[in-house]
C-alpha cells in the first residue's frame, strides 16, 4: 500500500497554554497511513516568562509540560503524550519547535481524521509517555480505591479524578492503565504559614514553603497481592513571605501509567492511588 497522509484537526486549549506562558504559533497533525497509521504532531511556539505568573515548578529546572490529549470518538478513551521537558534558559531564543509521533494503529483498517479528537494543552505537571499510543479499547475496569499516605498535606485541597482498566488494541496483547488527573488548591496564607513552621524551624516568620503531593499507584490482584507501583515525581512547591506570594489558581497535574499485563504475577483487579507528600 502507498503512503497516505492526512491532515488532523488540532485544538488548541489557550488559558491553560497562557496560564503557564505558553503560546502556540502554528499546530498541525497528520497521518501517515500504511501497514500501520501512525500520528505524528509538529508544533511551533513561543514562551513568555512575564505571563507565567503563578509558578509551581523552578523555572531553572524546566517549564510547564506541554501535553498532547488524544481522544478515541468511537470510545471515548483519552491518551496522552509529551513534547519533553524546556527550562527557561532553552526557551529565550525565539520560537520553539516540537514534535511528538508514535503509531496509533497497528490494525488492518486505517485509522482517518474523524476518528480522533486532539487538543494541545499544558499542566503544571505531567508524568505521561513521550510518544503517542496506539488507540485502546477497555476490556474490564479495575476497581479504585484512595489513601493518603502523609500527613503533610493539611495546608493543601485536592481533587483528584481517577481512571483505571486492563485494556488493548489487540486481544491478546493487554494492558493496565491508569491515569489520575488532580487539582490541588492552596490554603490561605495564614494557614501555609502555620504549616510551614509546625514542620521545621528553619523559616523567618511570616514565610511558608510548601511541597505539593506526588502520587503513588499500587495494582493488586483480588488477594491484595502487590503486582505493580507506579510513581510520579511532580517537583511542585509554593513559597513565600506574603499573601500575594500565594498562587491565585489551582495546580494542575496529569499521570498516565501503563504496563504490560503479560509483565504481572497475578490477574490485576483494583488500584490503590496515594497522594504522598513532595
């Protein structure tokens, strides 16, 4: 079969982009249809440090993730892939490019353009892959239990929404997926004050320093045997000597875990999702 290509509407998702300083100059996808379909995105943006204005990451260590969101019409299952991390020093020089690819079908019927939903948008964290998966289909749903596992975590309100099911393209080829998305809300100045000095003692008065919470995912059959634990870093804090130095939004953040069932010593049945402290 010859090579096919075809362009992919791409949306674009401008205040969370905006909030974290990004803007997007050019965004387009497009398949290339073969044996396989593969999905491949090319970006063109620029960054401004002035618009970042509520930061939860150093910007020396990097900038907000950009994330690409992939939807399934004919499922409604969402995917994620990274364009890898910047810091702010590698994005000064002008407009930045970025591309992400990966196949999105290995099945004999080519994928088309209606049979996807895709859409650019940017967190303040992400631990997803760095290339795009081929679309699923849920074979069973996996029950979900949550634990807090650190008291640390008072200063700080969460939402946290979670799916998680064994799923595949191809029957005999599985997977255990699991993807949290979580918004974490500040308490007020007084109070991240207040926590911060019942920590340690190594603050003047009136400054806080607060880590935000990484997460922790168990898979375990139906006898509470553990068969896998995924685990993201978010690098996240706030800190500050005032009430203006408290963010005015949320965080933001997105994990998407997966592993080979073929990998697992037992049969997955639930998760267990762990906010732990940063």
């Amino acid at each position: 079969m010859p090579n096919k290509f075809v362009d992919v509407p791409i949306g674009l998702d401008e205040v969370a982009l905006a909030h974290r300083g990004w803007s997007c100059l050019d965004a387009r996808a497009r398949l290339k249809v073969d044996n396989w379909s593969r999905l491949s995105v090319s970006l063109e943006l620029s960054h401004d440090a002035e618009a970042w204005t509520n930061r939860f990451i150093d910007p020396d260590f990097m900038l907000s993730p950009l994330v690409l969101e992939v939807t399934s019409v004919a499922t409604g299952l969402i995917s994620y892939a990274s364009f890898g991390f910047r810091d702010a020093a590698s994005a000064v020089a002008g407009d930045i490019h970025e591309a992400v690819s990966g196949v999105i079908s290995y099945g004999d019927d080519p994928v088309s353009a209606s049979d996807l939903r895709l859409k650019l948008t940017s967190f303040d964290a992400a631990d997803v892959p760095l290339s795009i998966r081929p679309l699923q289909t849920v074979r069973r749903p996996l029950k979900v239990q949550f634990r807090s596992a650190s008291a640390g975590l008072d200063a700080l309100d969460h939402e946290i929404d979670v799916d998680a099911y064994v799923s595949s393209e191809d029957p005999d080829d599985e997977e255990v997926t699991v993807c949290v998305r979580g918004v974490t809300t500040m308490a007020a100045y007084r109070k991240l004050v207040e926590v911060t000095a019942s920590r340690d003692e190594g603050h003047e008065d009136g400054e806080f320093e607060i880590r935000l919470p990484n997460v922790q995912v168990d898979v375990l059959d139906e006898t509470d045997f553990l068969l896998k634990r995924f685990e993201a870093t978010h690098y996240m804090e706030v800190s500050g000597a005032s009430a203006d130095d408290v963010p005015k939004r949320a965080a933001e953040w997105v994990d998407f875990f997966t592993e080979s069932a073929d990998e697992l010593a037992g049969e997955p049945s639930k998760v267990v999702v762990r906010l732990v402290q940063g």
